[in-house]
C-alpha cells in the first residue's frame, strides 16, 4: 500500500481529472477547506490533480493538512506545494 509507482511503469492507464471552468458546468458545493490526515508512509505531492502531473515533493510524516479544492479524488494543499491523492488520507 506504501510503494508508488508512475503509471506508466505500472502497466495500467490510470483516468485523469481534468479540473477547470470549463470541465463542470455547474460546480459542486463544497467547504472552503477541510483537513485530512495521510495514511502511508510517503504520499507523493503533484503540480496538478493526478498521475501524470509532474511530482513536486513528497509528504513522510502522516501529518494533518488543509485542503482548499478538490478534483475527483484529489485535493490541493493549502500551502501551496500541490496537489495530493485523497485515497491516501483520512477526512479529519
């Protein structure tokens, strides 16, 4: 569960979120922001919601963080540093 791999190497094509203004008409309501605690020991940070977006950095702590938008199953850190998969966090 704690080893990550591209997708590319993985053998499987994984979909993409594409997030904008012009992909959803109407956006879903959601908070502001909420935080979420990573479950694994290394959760990859991205430029962009998903896979192919290029890694920015890594979180190793299991720490609580603030989302401030999500993109399928995607949030956006607060900080700033990009992007992580919300399948490897627990909503706080």
């Amino acid at each position: 569960a704690g080893e990550f791999r591209p997708a590319a190497e993985s053998g499987r094509d994984l979909p993409e979120h594409r997030c904008g203004s012009t992909a959803i008409s109407t956006p879903a309501a959601e908070p502001d922001s909420y935080r979420v605690r990573v479950t694994v020991d290394a959760l990859r940070i991205r430029k962009g919601a998903g896979t192919s977006y290029a890694i920015t950095g890594c979180i190793r702590d299991k720490g609580v963080y603030t989302i401030i938008k999500t993109c399928g199953n995607w949030g956006k850190l607060k900080s700033g540093a990009g992007w992580i998969c919300l399948g490897y966090c627990r909503k706080l």
